[in-house]
C-alpha cells in the first residue's frame, strides 16, 4: 500500500517537472507563420465620380439656336448697285477735294487715303455705267470712273468709260490721253478697235483745231 502511494507521487513529480520545462511562449507544431517575404496586398482605387463629367457641346441641337439677330450666314447678300438719291449732286464734288488733297504741301497722294480696293473699284464703274447710261450724266459718272481708278490703278474699263465722258463733256485733249492709256494697258482688249478710232478722230480734231502758220 505503501509502496503504491510512492509510485503516485513519483509519476505526479514527473508531470509536474515535464510541464514545468515547456516554453510558455512556444507555438503549436503545426501552427503556420505568415511569410515575411510576401509583398502586402495593392489597395483598390478609389471609384471614380461620374458628376465630374465635362458637359459635351456637340450635343446643342441647332434647331433649337432660332434665328435671333447677329446670327451668322453663309448666303452671300446681293449688292445693291444703286446710287443714293442725292449722289448725282453731292459726289461730283469729290473730285475736286481729292485734287486739293493731292496737291496740299506734304501730300503722299490721294492713294494714302484710298488703298487697294478692286471691290470698290467694281462698284464704282457700276454706277458710272448707271450715270452714263441710264441718267446721261456724264460728269457724274466720269466722278465715279476715276474714284474706281483710285482704288483700282490701271483698269482698263474705268479707263475708256472715262474717256468717253471727257469726250462726251468736251475735253478732247484729257480724253485723248484717256483712250491713249487704255490702248497701254489692254492693246488687245474688247473696246481697242473702238479706242484707236476715237484715238484718230481727237488727234484729227486737234489738229484742225491749232491755227494756220
């Protein structure tokens, strides 16, 4: 019995040293440690805001634009080629102004004040025409064919229209040197042939005109 009472007691101290010897702090044999190698997980983007959208204005319907005044157009609106009421009167008197101005002190001519404008120019001889024509006007007219030739130096039809109001206005010896100017610029043109007789016709005049020596 008592020898029975001894073996208990051994074997308890045997468990009690064994426990006693085992680290507090040791893991489980079959506990798994994370791997410090591995690389942490990549965060996910934050989501995107759809109300930061830009507003697209290819989406502006042009039916809905009306026609309000300033609106654009692409149609080309027809010139209107008649004279003010009054031109026939006040414009002539343009010339005379021009010719002061050309012959002021200083002057840099009448070109400074009416630069390269062959649409001006067009115009021009379009109400000359009118005046020459329509009005048998041909002082007013003869105005309108040496502004086009301020604007547009050199054209040929300015050219002869005024010839034919110098002539038409009895100024031989300008016109003389209107039709000689034209046959210069365009010696093949559509009025060369009607030019060169006038050319013929002035020159005779003039020459019937000089007195007897």
């Amino acid at each position: 019995m008592r020898s029975c009472f001894l073996i208990v007691l051994l074997l308890g101290s045997v468990a009690m040293w064994a426990q006693s010897s085992t680290p507090a702090n040791s893991a489980p044999a079959n506990s798994q440690t994370p791997d410090s190698t591995s690389s942490p997980a990549a965060k996910p983007a934050p989501p995107r805001n759809p109300t930061l959208t830009p507003p697209r204005s290819d989406r502006v319907s042009a039916n809905e634009l009306g026609n309000e005044p300033g609106e654009s157009s692409s149609k080309d609106e027809p010139i209107d080629l008649s004279p003010p009421a009054d031109d026939d009167k006040a414009h002539p008197q343009s010339s005379d102004i021009l010719t002061d101005v050309e012959g002021a002190p200083g002057s840099a001519g009448v070109s400074e004040f009416h630069p390269w404008n062959p649409h001006k120019a067009a115009k021009d001889i379009e109400v000359g025409d009118f005046y020459f024509k329509a009005r048998k006007n041909y002082r007013a007219a003869a105005d309108r064919y040496r502004e086009a030739l301020l604007y547009k130096p050199n054209d040929a039809m300015a050219t002869f229209r005024l010839a034919e109001c110098l002539e038409k206005m009895d100024q031989p010896d300008e016109a003389l040197k209107e039709y000689e100017s034209y046959v210069k610029i365009l010696p093949h043109g559509p009025q060369e042939a009607e030019a060169r007789k006038a050319i013929q016709r002035l020159q005779g005049t003039a020459a019937s005109a000089k007195p007897a020596q």
